[in-house]
C-alpha cells in the first residue's frame, strides 16, 4: 500500500507542476499580447532599438529555450525576459513622453495589468 501512495504522490505532484506552467504560460502570453500592443514602444536590447513585434519574437523564442528551467511568470521576467542571456545588459524600454526603465520593472507592471485578463483555473 506504501508503494501505491508514493506513486499517488508522484503522480499529484507531476499534475500540480503541469497546471502551473499552464498558468504561468498564460500569464506570460497575456503580458506578451499586452506587449505587442503598445506600438509605441522601443524595446532596447544590447544597445540596438527594436519594434514591440520583435521585442515579443524575441520574448517568445527566450520562452521556448527556457520553459522546463522556469516556473512561474514573475521568473520569466527576472531571469529571461529583462536582460541579455550573453552580454547580462539590461533590456530598455522608451516610451514617448516617458523616461526609459528597465524592462524588469516594466515587464512586472504589464503582467500585473494583464494577469487580470486570464481566466482563472
């Protein structure tokens, strides 16, 4: 019976850790949509400007190349999505009328605005 309760266990764990990177992948994609809106914005990586389209490629290719090693949205943004993975340069965003910031801190609001878009489990 100790066998079957240790595989149980297993078994609810592996189900608890797909339904976060379920969520998690759905906050992320709400951020990402939420990023590929704001066609005003410049995306500044390694000191080269880039569109809101591209900024969110990028993201997206960033995600793919990490999702087994990341497990919530909040890490994406901390660990992926805010810094080159070569150079370690924070990523900028300029906004018109706005002073450029890091896009961590960015990154973090836009999430906090679009999480409240996705639906809950």
């Amino acid at each position: 019976m100790l066998l079957f309760n240790d595989k149980s266990r297993a078994l609810q764990a592996d189900i608890v850790a797909v339904q976060s990177q379920v969520v998690y992948g759905k906050c992320i994609n709400a951020m990402l949509e939420g990023l590929a809106q704001k066609k005003d914005l410049i995306f500044v990586r390694n000191g080269d400007e880039h569109t809101c389209d591209e900024a969110v490629s990028h993201l997206r290719l960033k995600l793919g190349n990490t999702r087994n090693r990341i497990d919530t949205a909040e890490q994406f943004i901390d660990k992926v999505a805010s810094s080159s993975s070569i150079t370690g340069k924070p990523y900028i965003v300029k906004m018109p009328g706005k002073s450029d910031e890091n896009a961590q801190p960015f990154l973090h609001a836009l999430i906090a605005q679009t999480d409240k878009t996705v639906p809950a489990q």
